[in-house]
C-alpha cells in the first residue's frame, strides 16, 4: 500500500510540475474559459486524458522502443507545424469574437476537442512521454498494473485540479475585461502557439 502511495505522490508531483509550466493547453484554457466559463478547464483535462490514455497503452505495449530519432523529428516537426496552425486560428477567431459578459456563458466553445488537439500537437507533450513518462510508468508496472493506475490518477489529479482553479480564476474575473482586453488576451494565447509550435519545428 505504501508503494501505491508513493506512485500516486509522484504522479501528481510530476503532473503538478508539467501543468504549472505555461503552454498551449493553458492558452486555450483561458481562451475557451473566456467564451463559456469555469467547465472549460475541466473540457480541456478531459481532452488531454483521453491523449494520455492513448499513449499509456502505447507505452505499455512497447512504442517506446519503436521511436528512433528520424520518427522523434517527425513528431516535433508536424506538432510544431499543428499547433502554428492552431494559434492562427485563434488570433483570427480573436478578431471577429465580441466579448459581452452577460452573455458569454452562452457562447460555445469546443473545449475538449482543444484539449485533445493541443495535447496530440504538442512535441514537447510526446517528447516528454516517450522519455521520462515512459521510464514511470513502466517503473511502475514493476509493482503492478494497480501501481501503473494509482501514477496516472496522480498525474491526472494534478492537471484537473491546476486547469479547474485556471477557469475558475478567469471565470470569475470575466466582468473585468472591456472588449478590447478580451481580443488582446486571445491574441496573447494564438501568438504564443505560434511561437511555441515554430520553436519546436525549427529545433
């Protein structure tokens, strides 16, 4: 039982410490926060889970040692490009995007499928996977499959909870913005995808 503990502390350690770092799942956390309130952060998780589970099984049925470094330059490259892509479509949503607080809360946004297409696009999401997530869960699995759930469930406790406390803090802050700050913050997100997914390509 203790063991399980201790996999279930790194997990959400190890998740606490990857969320905290700004990047696209946070630019879209608050873009999609700003268009349909609080149960963005939550949307965006779930999609970033579903991305996880994926590559969990991945991971445990040996993907790892079929990545060699041409197919990790491939990655880095479509996921940078992906993800350029991704924060055009942002900063040109920003511009035709009217912000009205009294009304936003009806505004749709497809928060999941952000989640899902940050997450997937995202090299350093795969880089950090096939390497140090990898070398976890199969450290885990050592001890058992139980021990393999009690990690991801950490991890997973840690995301939900940063992203939920992110919408709940810009939901709650939303009146705040005039209809200029609200097109600039949703600039700010696009510009930044722009950026990281170049960066990414580029190295």
């Amino acid at each position: 039982m203790l063991e399980l503990f201790k996999m279930l502390s790194i997990g959400f350690i190890v998740g606490l410490t990857g969320a905290l770092v700004p990047g696209p799942m946070l630019f879209v956390t608050i873009d999609g926060t700003l268009k349909k309130g609080w149960r963005a952060g939550p949307e965006v998780f779930l999609g970033h889970a579903i991305i996880e589970t994926v590559v969990l099984v991945l991971i445990l049925f040996g993907l790892t040692a079929l990545i060699g470094e041409s197919e990790m330059a491939f990655i880095s490259v479509a996921g940078g490009l992906a993800l350029v892509v991704f924060g055009v479509m942002t900063i040109m949503g920003a511009r035709k995007t009217s912000y009205d607080p009294k009304t936003q809360d009806k505004v749709q946004s497809n928060s999941l499928v952000a989640g899902i297409v940050t997450s997937a696009s995202n090299p350093y999401f795969w880089i950090w996977w096939l390497a140090a997530g990898s070398a976890l869960v199969l450290e885990s699995y050592k001890i058992g499959m139980v021990a393999v759930l009690f990690f991801i469930i950490g991890h997973w406790l840690a995301d939900l909870g940063w992203f939920t406390a992110v919408s709940l803090s810009f939901s709650r802050g939303r009146g705040m913005f005039s209809q200029r700050a609200y097109k600039q913050i949703l600039v700010a997100c696009g510009i930044f995808l722009i950026l990281f997914g170049g960066w990414f390509a580029i190295a």
